[in-house]
C-alpha cells in the first residue's frame, strides 16, 4: 500500500479562496503581478493548483509580516 503525499495534491479555486481568504480576483491579480502561485488548467473549466505552493504562499506572507515591522 502507498503512502499518500499530500503536499502534490490539487485545490480547486474555491479551497484556495478559503485557505487564502482572498478573493478570485485578488488571486488571479497577484498571479498576473507573479506575487501568488501559477494555476494549472486540468480542463476547460477546471482550475487547481498545488497545495504545496499555496501553502509555501502563506508562510511566505505570515514571515513577511511577522519579521520586517
């Protein structure tokens, strides 16, 4: 039985919003600006994007407001 590895798994936009709690369109704004993790287009109508890097994102952001005031 495989182990499975849970930071290689897909979120749909809607979890992204969640986790995030930015909007769909601050996400796709900062995406433009390469400030928030790439998308990857599974279908045509079927966003995701990798769990690892949005949460790579968020510490990011939690560090940048933590360690630079």
């Amino acid at each position: 039985m495989t182990q499975t590895d849970y930071n290689k798994q897909f979120l749909r936009r809607q979890k992204v919003e969640e986790m995030t709690t930015l909007s769909r369109n601050k996400i796709y704004s900062l995406m433009k600006e390469g400030k928030f993790p790439l998308s990857i287009n599974l279908a045509p109508k079927l966003v995701v994007w990798v769990k690892k890097e949005v949460e790579e994102w968020i510490e990011e952001q939690i560090k940048t407001c933590r360690f630079t005031a």
